[in-house]
C-alpha cells in the first residue's frame, strides 16, 4: 500500500513539474505549486487514517476471539433484558438464556427470583454483583453462579458458572456428615475430640447430655473444665489421660466413666480420638485380654478381614504351630480347605449382623486333625468390628460317634448278609440234594450224570460265597479248636508263596513261646490268604511281604478306630506290604462288604469284610495302618487261650471210620418250612429206610405229637420258622415227650440257638447246605451214640467257649 501511494504522490510531482515549466506566468506557477503540496498532503493524511483503521480493527478482531473462546458462559445483557451477544460455551450450556422474563419462569424458588431482581438492579445501577440461581430445567435441577460487570451504558457482563455437579457433592458430604453425626449421637459410649491443647474439637449429645449439657456449649472449650484437676497435671498432658477418670457435670457433681485415648494425626495436627465408657467404667481392653488369657477353653479374635488380633494360651499350645507367627495371621490358614468357603461365609454373617451368634463344627488342618465346637460372637474393641471365637475341642466324641455309627453299620449289615445266607443255604441245600437224588439214578458214563455233577460243584462253589457272607455276620458255623498260631503258618507258607508269584518276597518272622489261641483253623487259615492276597494286588511291580508274630499285653484297654480292646494277653500277626498304600478317605471303609477299589469283575468285595467276621467271631481284632506310598500294615488280635479254657474247647474230632452202612428203619420227625428242603430231606431218608414224618411248622409237629403216641426216635427241625422257631418248638416238646433227641439244621452259626434250650435238651447241629450223605451219616451217628441215651449234648455251645455273643 505505502509502495502506491509513493507512485501517487511521483504522478501528482512530475505534473505539477510539467506545468511549472510549460507555464511561464509566476502567479500560474505558484498556483500550481500549491496545488501539489496540497495534494501530497491529503495523499499523505489519507493513508495515515488508513494505517489507524486497519490497528483498531485487528484489536477488536483479536477482542472478539478472546470473547467466543472463553472457557466460562459469558453473555451480554442489554437495556431491554435481552441478551445481545452469547460466546461458544454460553450458546452449548446457558439453555435459559433467552431473555429475563423467561429465565424468572425457570427459577426454582424465591430466593433465586429475588437474587434475578439484584442482577437486574445491578444493570439498572452499573454496579458489579454475584449471585446464585437454581433452575429447574428437563433434565432436573441446576445451579448456577453468575457474577456481573458493567458494560458500556446500561449493559452488562454476566460470567456464568455450572454449580451443579459441585453442589451436589456437598449436599452428598453434609448428608454424610449429619448421618456420621447422627451415629456418633446414639452410640452407648460418650465420643470427643481433643486439639493438642486439650480444647474440646467434638462431642457427641451422649457425652454432653452425660455431663447436663448441649455439644454447642462443649465444643471449643477445655478438657480440664469438665475434669476434677489431677495434683501436678499440665493442661497439656490431658490427651494422656487413660483408665478411670472423674468428670464435673453442669451440677457440679462428679461422675466418673472409663475413659480410652488414641492419637490421630491430621493436616491440622495431633488430636485425640476419645470414648469415654459411661455404663461400663471398670472394663477396659487390657481387662478383657486378662479374662481372655484365663478362660479355660482356646479363644481367639479376629478383626472384619478373618485376620488373628489376639489369642490365649489355650489356642496357641493346641492348635497352632510354635513356629509360625500368630498375630495377623489368617484363621482361614486353620481350616481345612474343604471346609473354609462355609466356615468364611459364617464368620461374614455374624459380622454383618445376620447371625446371633452360635455354634458351628470346624475342622482344624492341625497335625491331629482336630474337631471343635465353635462359638462365635460379634464383638466391638476399640470401636473396631471383629468377632470372639471359643472352641470346645469334640474330636474324641465325633470319633466314638463316628465308631458307633460304623459298629451300628457293620451290624446292621451284617444281619441283612446273614439273611440272605440263610435263604441262598436253602436253596443251595435244596439244589445239591436233588442233584445226590439224581445222581443215584445215574451211572458215572451217562452225559446226565456230568452234567448234574456240574451242577452240583457251581452250587458247592456258591456255597463258599454263602460261607463269606456267614463269616462277615459272625454266623458262620464254625469248629473252633486250641491253635499253635507258628505250627499253623509254617504249614500255610508253601500254600501262600505259591499265591504270591515269583515277584513278591514273602518274609515270616515267629516269636518264641508264643501263645496259643481258640479259633477255627480253616478260618484262621482263610483271613491269612485274604489279606496276603490284597497285599499282592496292591503291589503291581512286586514287593515285599512281611508276617510277624509275638505276644501282646494290654495292661489297660486302648481304643482304635473301631472299637476298644480290652486289657490282656494277646497274639499280635502283623502283615505289613510295600504297596501303593490306602487313600485316608477309604480306610474307614475296607471292611465294609461289597467294598472295592479293584475294577468290576475282579472281585467280589467280600474279602476284607469276610475277615473282619471271621476275627470278631474269634473274639479279636484287627486294625490297619497305612500310607500312601509306602504300604499298608494289619495287625491281627488274638486272645490267648489259657489251659482252662483249652480243657473245655472242643478239640478236633478224631477222624472217625466211614460208616458203610447208612440204612435204618427209625421213625423220624422232619420239621421244615422250606418245601423245596423238605421234600428231598424226607426222599434221602426214605431212600435210607427210614420213616418220615413230616411237618411243615413246629405248631403242626406239636399237635402230630399230642394226638399221636407213636414213638419218634429222632426230630429233625429246622431253627428259622415263622410263628415259632426251632428252639420254642423244642422248648415245647420237652413238656409232651422227655429225653427226645434232635437234631437242628440251620444256615446260621451253631451258637445261635442254644442260649434259648431248657432243661439241657438232647441237641445236634447239621449246617447247610448239606448232602445226601451228610445227612443220613449224622442221622446214623446219633441214632447210635449212646451218650444221648446219658443227656450229654455232642456239641456244647460255642458261645460259652469263644466268650461271643450272636448276630
């Protein structure tokens, strides 16, 4: 611009010059002189006015753009209460900006129509004011601060600020504040706040109401007003002040509480944290940890996160180990981990209130698995919430439970199983003795005869899982006899090397002078090979087996997992392998029948169990100790047999010769309830030449026997009838025909039924299942033996002699 008007100006010069020199008049020359300073001046003037124009258009430009980037609403309020102008931040969020007559229907209250009115005076006056407005828009309640500035004549600056959000959270902390206020004002304890002057910063109604006065009174007055004076003590030391204290009321009476301190530290300094225990003054913190040291049960407490504050003596000596800290500790570390999620659930709910205390089982991870009654109490120490544990120690009593409940187990099943073996003994001595009839008519070359023979050997193995069965209910027959436990397993050890393989070494060590034992030797021989052979399959690479015998006094009882055995003289085997071990949570298992850890189809279960019968019917007991890894150990109990008992056992029978003749004519009453045993008992008997009577209860028997005088040598009765059983029957017959001899048979144990005769009645015993030939040999026997005729029962009862009582 400056480079055109130089050009101008050169024009307005050069012409001027031409006309100077054309003209040659002076007045022209002067003329035209003046003309061109007169020019080059407007020129000059012009381009000076310009050169202002354009600086004071650029500030308002630059005003301008301050103005529409302000971060605050800002806006121009005119002298007809109109907003004129609005910046960018006023046009997004001043929605009630439009004019005063429409901001006035948007206010909320009064107050803030009358604080409108102050603005509008403002503007009318041109004086600066701030005020605050709440509007109520779509989206709720607004609040704003608007501060005014005068501007120009009769207008005005409002710089606007959103207070909503901000106001909000104060509302939120007064509420908090008067809620927390409320709180303090109806706790049990008076609360107060000390400066490090001892000036009175808080109290709560219930310390002022204590003391006759409102908390506006107390509060910024000194501690030592409402105190009686200690000798000595400096106003500075009263945040010291701990333990029973004395206060002066508005009566001037004294009161006194127990008063506890803490220091906190703030931004303005220390001040105290006080609680003075108006109903309780002699309790303190260190009081109660004094009862809780002397409390004769375990008690700890625990804090809201499960953590361990505090513990007595009690509790740290029994279940906690010496090595580890116990203070912050977890408590949930001591439980075991099945248990812990229900035990930290409890312990929630008693600290939020939905649990009045009570008692719970826990058990304890600690080294002797221990079992505690607990009682839980919420409790507040410090104003601290956290919970009061006490522990009643229950394990002995859930192990005699847990015993009682097993013994009550094993017996019940143990009469189920004998049940049952007793019904298959019927029909096993049915099936085995139709097949001996069938038999008879065959020769040993007819295919029928192999084929019943196969018959009768699947029935007689049958009858071993029968026998099993009959072993686990302890109502097995058996033939005890006074046993050299030594001589016994040395002839058994060829047998049990040939069970065990060539990869399993089996190591037998014998006590000398060991003593000797009443028990069934077939029996005894049985729980042997069981237990050996579960030793072998637990070692699938082979291992070692090792037997050991010696005497055992129990000079008092001692209780195991199943039972207590009683003080005495025992022979002690110990059968220990080098297996895979037994899992803990099975071992309280092994014993019961149809239990097994071996895969379907290879085995029946019956082992363990069946060896448990067979022991407690011995009178002993058996117990296991194992772990996994390492092996398996089984002790066996056996009672010593002294010399008296020895004269009294019945000892193995001397073999008698085999009868040859099996024939007689006798007249025989066969008194059985099983048609199928019936039938062919009376067809083997016939078949011998003997004459049948038969009956198919005892009630029918009897009244055979009171109309009929003919003479019966012999009555056959079976001992499980309905209505009445085989010992009643006989009970009853005694009372009609005297000196009458019988013989019982029966799929339960011999000593079963002899504690219910009377009058030492003439009894025998045949078990099932039976034979043909078994049963016409001992009907021949005692038809013969004289020592019937004498009143001398052949087979005593063996519950006189094993000290066992039935199933």
């Amino acid at each position: 611009m400056w480079g055109l008007c130089i050009v101008n100006i050169g024009l307005i010069l050069l012409l001027g010059g031409m006309m100077m020199i054309l003209s040659t008049r002076i007045e022209f020359f002067i003329i035209t002189l003046a003309m061109m300073l007169s020019a080059g001046s407007m020129v000059i003037l012009l381009l000076i006015k310009l050169q202002k124009l354009k600086f004071t258009s650029r500030a308002q430009h630059i005003e301008a753009l301050a103005y529409e980037t302000m971060q605050s609403p800002t806006l121009i309020l005119g002298p007809d209460l109109h907003f004129c102008n609005k910046n960018k931040m006023a046009r997004q969020n001043c929605w009630w900006a439009e004019n005063i007559l429409f901001m006035k229907k948007l206010l909320k209250d009064n107050e803030s129509k009358e604080a409108l009115e102050r603005l509008i005076e403002n503007l009318n006056h041109q004086r600066h004011g701030e005020e605050t407005l709440y509007f109520l828009g779509e989206n709720g309640e607004e609040v704003w601060r608007i501060k005014t500035f005068s501007f120009l004549e009769g207008s005005a600056l409002w710089q606007c600020t959103n207070m909503t959000s901000k106001m909000a959270k104060q509302s939120q902390h007064l509420k908090q504040l008067t809620t927390i206020k409320q709180i303090f004002d109806h706790t049990a304890q008076g609360l107060f706040s000390l400066d490090e002057k001892g000036n009175i910063l808080f109290c709560n109604t219930k310390f002022a109401n204590w003391l006759g006065y409102t908390p506006e009174q107390i509060e910024g007055s000194s501690i030592s007003k409402f105190l009686v004076k200690l000798r000595g003590q400096s106003p500075i030391k009263l945040i010291e002040i701990q333990g029973k204290s004395d206060f002066i009321s508005s009566s001037s009476r004294v009161k006194s509480a127990f008063l506890e301190q803490d220091l906190i530290s703030t931004d303005q300094g220390l001040i105290t944290y006080s609680i003075v225990n108006i109903n309780h003054s002699f309790a303190s913190y260190s009081d109660l940890r004094r009862v809780i040291e002397l409390a004769p049960f375990p008690v700890i407490l625990l804090d809201w996160k499960g953590k361990i504050q505090d513990s007595n003596l009690l509790f740290r000596e029994r279940y906690w180990p010496e090595d580890q800290p116990i203070q912050g500790a977890s408590f949930l570390d001591c439980v075991i981990d099945s248990q812990k999620e229900e035990v930290k659930h409890v312990l929630y709910r008693n600290l939020e209130g939905k649990n009045e205390g009570g008692s719970f089982e826990i058990s304890l991870s600690d080294s002797k698995e221990s079992i505690v009654s607990t009682h839980v109490v919420a409790l507040q120490v410090k104003n601290q919430a956290g919970l009061i544990l006490q522990f009643h120690d229950i394990t002995e009593q859930k192990r005699f439970e847990t015993q009682l409940v097993q013994s009550q187990k094993m017996q019940a099943v143990g009469q189920l199983a004998g049940g049952i073996a007793h019904d298959f003994n019927n029909l096993l001595t049915a099936m085995i003795g139709f097949c001996d009839l069938m038999l008879l008519r065959q020769t040993p070359g007819d295919q029928l005869f192999t084929d019943v023979m196969q018959i009768k050997q699947n029935a007689t193995r049958a009858t071993n899982l029968v026998r099993q069965l009959l072993a686990f209910s302890r109502q097995q027959p058996i033939e005890p006899s006074v046993l050299n436990i030594t001589e016994s397993l040395t002839e058994l050890s060829a047998l049990l090397r040939r069970l065990l393989g060539a990869n399993v070494e089996l190591k037998i060590k014998y006590a000398r002078d060991l003593g000797l034992v009443f028990v069934d030797k077939g029996h005894f021989e049985q729980v042997i090979i069981n237990i050996m052979v579960n030793a072998r399959d637990a070692m699938l690479g082979g291992g070692t087996i090792t037997l050991t015998t010696q005497n055992y006094e129990f000079k008092k009882s001692k209780r195991y997992r199943h039972g207590v055995i009683p003080a005495g003289n025992y022979v002690l085997m110990e059968i220990s392998d080098t297996g895979e071990g037994i899992k803990p949570e099975i071992i309280d298992r092994i014993f019961d029948p149809f239990f097994s850890t071996k895969e379907v189809g290879s085995g029946t279960g019956l082992g363990l169990s069946t060896v448990y019968g067979i022991i407690k019917q011995a009178g002993g007991f058996i117990q296991v100790d194992s772990t996994v890894g390492k092996g398996s150990t089984f002790s066996i109990y056996l009672p010593h047999c002294t010399p008296e008992e020895a004269s009294k056992a019945l000892l193995p029978k001397e073999g008698k010769a085999q009868l040859q003749d099996l024939t007689g004519s006798s007249t025989i009453m066969l008194v059985e309830d099983e048609d199928a045993v019936r039938l062919f008992s009376a067809r083997a008997l016939r078949s011998k030449g003997y004459k049948v009577i038969e009956a198919i209860n005892g009630e029918e028997a009897l009244e055979y026997m009171k109309s009929n005088s003919e003479t019966i040598d012999l009555v056959i009765s079976d001992v499980i009838m309905p209505n009445m059983d085989g010992p009643t029957f006989v009970n009853e017959m005694n009372r009609i025909r005297e000196n009458q001899k019988v013989l019982f048979i029966s799929g339960y144990a011999e000593d079963t039924f002899y504690d219910r005769i009377q009058n030492e009645a003439k009894i025998q015993f045949l078990a099932k299942p039976f034979t043909l030939i078994d049963l016409a040999t001992r009907v021949k026997q005692i038809l013969n033996d004289e020592n019937l005729m004498e009143g001398v029962p052949l087979s005593p009862p063996l519950s006189t002699l094993t000290g066992t009582s039935s199933s």
